[in-house]
C-alpha cells in the first residue's frame, strides 16, 4: 500500500508541477502581451505629444502672419490714401495744363487773325 500511495503523490506532485509550469508560461505570455500594450500606447502618446508641439507652432506661425497681414493692410490703406490724393493732384495739373494751353491757342488765334 506505500508504493501506490507513493505513485499517487509522484503523480499529483507531476500534474501540479505541470500546471504550475503551464500557469506560468501562460503569466508570461500575458506579460509579455501587456508589456507590449504598454510600449504601444508609450510610442502613441509621443506621438501625440509631436503633434501637439506642431500644432503649437503652427498657431505660433498663424498669429504671426495675421499680425503681419494686418500691418501690410494697414500699410496698403495708407498707400491708397496717397494714390486717392496724387490723383486729385494730377486732375487738378491736367486741369490747369489745359487751360493754359487754350489759353495759348486763343492767344495765337487772336494774335494771327488781328
């Protein structure tokens, strides 16, 4: 009767100590999926944290040109406001230009027909 109990217990200890081996193999494996998990969603949120310092600079740009589209807007208006004023100085030389060159005319007209 000691030897078939003594089988028994070297069968129970094998089963146990293949299904703690099988337990740990399969810890493992779990580790390792989770350890990969973890150094997928690390590479994400670097990802995430480039793309946010892109955004970042992007804005920087962004405000940077409307600050300078505003200047040029502000310089563009003055520039018309000094085209606006050229152009009534030029009518109003046109203007004068003509009348003295009626002038002229009339006076040679008169001249040579007196």
């Amino acid at each position: 009767m000691d030897k078939d109990l003594i089988r028994q217990i070297v069968m129970e200890y094998k089963m146990a100590k293949s299904e703690l081996m099988e337990s740990s193999q399969t810890n493992a494996t779990r580790l390792d999926r989770i350890e990969q998990k973890i150094d997928k969603l690390a590479d994400a949120m670097i990802s995430l944290a480039r793309a946010e310092e892109k955004i970042l600079a992007l804005q920087d740009d962004h405000d940077n040109t409307r600050e300078r589209l505003n200047k040029l807007s502000v310089k563009l208006d003055d520039i018309q406001k000094a085209v606006d004023d050229n152009a009534r100085t030029v009518s109003v030389i046109n203007k004068v230009v003509y009348a003295a060159m009626v002038a002229a005319v009339g006076a040679y007209v008169a001249h040579m027909w007196m």
